[in-house]
C-alpha cells in the first residue's frame, strides 16, 4: 500500500466518526464568504441606480465593489486558519473539535492570523502572476489583434489549456507552504515569520511526497463539478492533508533528535 493509500484510508477513518462535524465546519466557513459574496453583488446592482453612464457605472462597480470584496475576504479569512486547525487536531485525537474552527477569532490571536494570511498571499501573489502570465498574455493579445479568433472553440480549447497549466504550476509553487497553517495551529504563539520558518524545515525534500498526495485526489476534484460531492470531497482531501502534514511534522521531528 502506498503512503498515500495509508493517509487516505486514515482520514476515512476519522471522518467516519466525524463526518456531521465536518460538514458543520465547512458551512460554516462558507456563510461569510457567502455574505462577501452577496456583499458585492448588492453593490453592483446598487451603481447603476444612482449612475446612468454605463462605463462609469462599471468602473464604480469595479473600484468599489472589489476591493470590498477583497477587504472582507481577509478580515475574515481567520475562520480558513481554525477550520484547518480543527481537521489537524482531529489527526491526533480523532475528534473535530467545532470550538477549533473560531479558534483563531480569540483575544490576541486573530491578528496573528490575519498576519500570517496575509503574508502567505504576499508570498504567492508575484510568482502567481508570473505563472498565470501566459494565460493573460493570451486572453489580451488575441481580444486585442485576433477579436474573431477569439470567439472560436479552438481559441477556448488553448485557453482552458492554459488554465489547467498554469494552475497545476501555481499548486506545485505552493507546496513549498504546505505545513504553514497546520505549523501554527501546533504553535499559536509563532510569528508568522517563526512559522514559515518551520515549514521551511518540515518541508525540506517532501514537496514530492505532497504533490502526490495532492494529485492522487484529482478524480475526486473532478467529481466536485457536480457541487454536491463537495460536501464529501472537501473534508476528505482537508483531512487526508492533515494527516500527511502530521507525519511530515513527525518525520521532522525525529531527523532533529
């Protein structure tokens, strides 16, 4: 059996005694993204109401509506931090603790997570440009030189390639994070400096081993098209994830005695 059959068929394990729990968890961290959501969506049908002009009613919506968006995305991005927390605790106890998931809303701690989210998306954010630049590239150019070319399937089958491509290198970038939340929810009083630290420790030649775990659950993500499967999908592959970043914090552990 490979390690990640074994780390699969623990998380199944755990969610099997967990599995409301999970979901409780996941509907949870979904309601404020949610009301972002709706947030944004109030705001562009407000514009026009006040603002004839299309372009400038669209500009408004833009400059407005987005930056909002973004804003409360991060002022509530904390509860991502606790719903993983919980799921990695639950790799120790077995039990998902829903108290984990407002963990990080706690005096003193919610800054902390907010510091280190948002250094994580400072991190990611340039190579993730870079990554995403051909795909960009490629929309600009032709809808500026090529406006019939892009209106043909096979301008989409190249875009949808691109897509796939530049996301599948943007998740390979990211693995060398992929320890950041579980290595604050073993240590709430790190620096976000301390922890990325850490999962630079952790992470030292196990990249590969993530990546394969990570992979290995491309079916499942498919099957997500659905939306309903989702339900199951999501906290599997979280908690399969926790698992695996329990061992490799172990493995590190035990190359430092």
């Amino acid at each position: 059996m490979s390690a990640e059959a074994i780390i699969k068929s623990q998380a199944r394990g755990i969610l099997k005694q967990n599995y409301v729990r999970a979901i409780m968890a996941l509907l949870i961290i979904c309601i404020p993204f949610a009301i972002i959501d709706g947030t944004t969506t109030v705001i562009s049908c407000l514009v026009p109401q006040f603002v004839t002009d299309e372009m400038t009613s669209m500009i408004l919506v833009y400059s407005i509506g987005y930056p909002v968006e973004v804003i409360l995305g991060l002022l509530f991005s904390p509860i991502i931090n606790g719903y993983i927390r919980a799921f990695y605790k639950a790799a120790y106890t077995e039990k998902i603790d829903m108290k984990d998931v407002f963990f990080y809303f706690g005096s003193g701690r919610y800054i902390e997570a907010l510091g280190l989210n948002v250094r994580f998306i400072l991190r990611m954010l340039l190579p993730t440009l870079i990554l995403f630049s051909p795909l960009i590239a490629y929309g600009i150019i032709t809808s500026a030189f090529a406006p019939d070319f892009a209106k043909t399937v096979i301008y989409y089958d190249f875009y949808f390639i691109l897509a796939v491509l530049s996301t599948i290198t943007t998740v390979l970038y990211s693995l060398r994070y992929f320890t950041v939340f579980t290595v604050s929810a073993d240590n709430p009083d790190f620096s976000p400096k301390q922890v990325f630290q850490y999962n630079k420790y952790i992470m030292k030649n196990r990249t590969g081993s993530a990546a394969k775990l990570i992979f290995s659950f491309t079916p499942w993500i498919l099957l997500c098209l659905l939306i309903l499967p989702m339900l199951y999908v999501i906290p599997y592959m979280t908690q399969s994830l926790c698992v695996s970043a329990k061992w490799m914090t172990k493995a590190a552990l035990e190359e430092n005695k």
